[in-house]
C-alpha cells in the first residue's frame, strides 16, 4: 500500500508550476491508490469548481459561447481539436455544442471535430477553430492552431493555464486551472468536457447545476465493487471491444485509451452498429466487451441494437459487460453482461449530451483503473517508468 499522505478529494488540485513547465512522470507509488485513484475521487468537486467558475456572463466561456453563435449564425465551420484524450474532449464538445446550438435555433452544418495532425495540413480559412489540450504542449494541436490563424480562421483553445504554450495560440482561452496528477489523464477528460458543457449553456441561455454534475460523477466513482469484478474477468482477456452509438461514442473511444495506457492491454472501439458488420469472426470467449449505452437521445432504438451485439456475444461465450443508465438497465437480461455492469445516473436537469458524457467519465475511468490493479501494472506513467518504453515515446516525439 502506498504510504503517501491522505488524499483531499475535495481539495482544489494544483496548477501547473510556475513558471509554466511540462509535468515530470508522475512519482511512483508502490501499489494503490494510484494518482488515477485519486484524481477519479477528485471530479465531483473539481466539477462544481469549474462550471461555477465558468457561469459568469462576462468570462471566457460566455466569449468562446459568443464566438461559437457567430460563427454558426453566419454558417461557418466550427472544428473542435485535439491528440488523445484530448481529441475524445473534443468528439464530445461537439455533441456538448451541437445540441447547445439547436437549442438556441441556429444551424449547426459547419460543427466538426478533426484529428489535430489532420487539421494542421488542412485547416479551414474561415469560421472557428477551437482546440483542446490539458497542459497545452501537444506540438499536433498547437500546430493545427497555427495553421488555422495562418489560414484566416479564428481560434480559441481550452487549456489548464493561460501560461501554457498553447495559449498564445488562441484568440480565446478558457483555462481549466486544475492540474491533472498523472499521465493516464482523467481530470484531462473530464475538464475540457466540463468546461464546453459551460459554453454550451451561454450558447442556449440556459444554466447547469454544479451540484447535479457532481452527483452524476460521484455515482460512478463510488462503484468500485463492480468496477473491480468487471475488471477480473477482463484481466486476462486477448483483447477488449468497446461498443458505443450517439453522445456514447467518445467515451467509448477514451475507454479504449485507458485500457491501453493503463494495463497494456490491447483494446479497440467500434460503433454500434459497424460491430455486426464484419467484426465478429476476430472474437471468441477470450475477448471481452464493454457496451455503453448512457445517451437518452434515440435510446429505444440504441438499446434494441445494443441487444443484439449482447446476444450476439453470448453465443459466442464473450466476457460481456455494460455501462448502462439507469433507466436502461432492467431492459438488459443479466444473462447478456456475465461481465457485470457499471450504472449511471440518469440526470433530466442536465442536457442530453452532458449527461451521458458525465455519467460516464467515472465508471470508465474506474474500470480502467481497477483493470490496471488486476492486470499488476501502474496506470500513472504510461508505461513511460519502463526504459523501452520511455525510448519509443521519446523516439515518436522526434
């Protein structure tokens, strides 16, 4: 057990230092709680923290809301951007801020979200380039900012700090301010996603409940019993399969990530209906799967499908599991999740994106942590406290 000082999940977490440097690897606990466990346990209240330092109508949220009203009034493109966890924040801004802009009435045809690399070889020359990275030091995304000024669009980013080098790269910036403590980010996920589901209510005139948003994310932090049993029968999986449709699709793919980086073991996305067109003859009773389903929008319809994957994956003996809302899981036989699930809180005060993304940021960041603890590995570093593995990374940084 580690012998580090007791952890204050309610306690603001520190930014990043002054002046602004990259984070070393995170230093290295002997076993759990890991930095990950206590970053997971610091959400609910970082939550409130952050969407009520966000709400006022004169800060930056309300400035990248009004930027993000222009452009969509005027039909112009609106591209969310980033590496990593980052993209996946930035796949779920763009469901946060598609709903938030039809809501207000305005057309969204020009909302997208591009890969930052992507993004720096094609940037658009007009509209609204908004990018998300944690500590702003990602080369890809402050490169497909640069490129974005260069080609005449405007650009905003969303950040922990208006000292990081990402900063300069934003005609806006709305900074987060919390420091996430490890390098399997999960405080990286969640803020950039709490910080749009903020502009989104200044784009649609309507407020969020900081304290609604804290009790979605501390239903899911205080499943660790299941998170734990789900995670056994994964430990020993040839791989993971993630299934998710709608507002689920970027967590499914941040899922994903976390498995990888944090227990090494290989794992992979589809959408929900690519699943049982073509996938299923790579599977058998050494594949575990994961299917979300959290997003109210269309659930009839995703819940009937996601069935069919679950029935599917009986036949052939998966280690199937689900991270289900509430109000969708009496409609799933236990018989289909021998895995178990992970629940989430349904939450009708908050948007119907915010929602699912929120209520599933913490059971999937629990279940990634729990899985690094059955599959004897640190999730904190990445694997980066390995030499080889070190090597590699500094290899692809060039």
């Amino acid at each position: 057990m580690s012998t580090e000082p007791a952890f204050d999940p309610d306690a603001p977490l520190p930014g990043p230092p002054d002046p602004w440097a990259t984070t070393d690897t995170p230093a290295p606990r002997a076993g759990p709680p890991y930095h990950m466990t206590d970053m997971i346990a610091a959400e609910p209240a970082l939550a409130r923290r952050l969407l009520r330092a966000l709400a006022p109508a004169a800060g930056p949220a309300a400035e990248l809301a009004e930027a993000v009203t222009d452009a969509a009034t005027a039909g112009r493109p609106i591209v969310l951007t980033g590496c990593g966890t980052s993209e996946h924040a930035a796949l779920a801004g763009t469901e946060i801020l598609r709903e938030a802009i039809r809501a207000a009435g305005l057309p969204d045809i020009g909302l997208a979200a591009a890969q930052a690399f992507e993004l720096s070889l094609d940037p658009p020359s007009r509209g609204l380039v908004i990018g998300i990275s944690h500590e702003g030091a990602t080369p890809a995304t402050n490169g497909a900012l640069e490129a974005s000024t260069r080609a005449g669009a405007r650009t905003a980013i969303v950040t922990v700090s208006e000292r990081s080098p990402g900063a300069v790269n934003g005609d806006i910036v709305v900074t987060t301010d919390e420091l996430d403590q490890g390098w399997c980010h999960v405080v990286g996920y969640l803020s950039p996603i709490l910080a749009l589901a903020a502009v989104g209510t200044h784009v649609a005139g309507r407020s969020i409940d900081p304290d609604d948003a804290a009790r979605v994310l501390a239903t899911g932090a205080r499943q660790e019993d299941a998170a734990e049993a789900m995670a056994a029968r994964f430990a020993d999986a040839r791989q993971v399969l993630v299934v998710a449709s709608g507002s689920d699709r970027p967590a499914g793919r941040e899922l994903v990530l976390k498995i990888e980086e944090g227990s090494w073991l290989p794992a992979a996305f589809r959408d929900l209906e690519t699943f049982l067109h073509g996938h299923l003859p790579a599977t058998d009773d050494t594949t575990a799967l994961v299917v979300l389903l959290a997003d109210r929008e269309h659930r009839a319809e995703r819940l009937a499908r996601a069935l069919d994957v679950l029935r599917a994956a009986r036949v052939l003996e998966m280690r199937a599991a689900a991270i289900v809302a509430e109000d969708a899981d009496g409609a799933i036989p236990a018989e289909l999740t021998p895995a178990g699930r992970l629940r989430v809180a349904e939450a009708p005060g908050l948007p119907a994106p915010v929602a699912a993304l929120l209520g599933t940021a913490t059971p999937l960041q629990l279940l990634a942590e729990r899985l690094a603890r059955a599959r004897g590995t640190d999730p904190d570093p990445i694997r980066r406290n390995d030499p080889r593995y070190r090597a590699a990374a500094e290899a692809a940084e060039g």
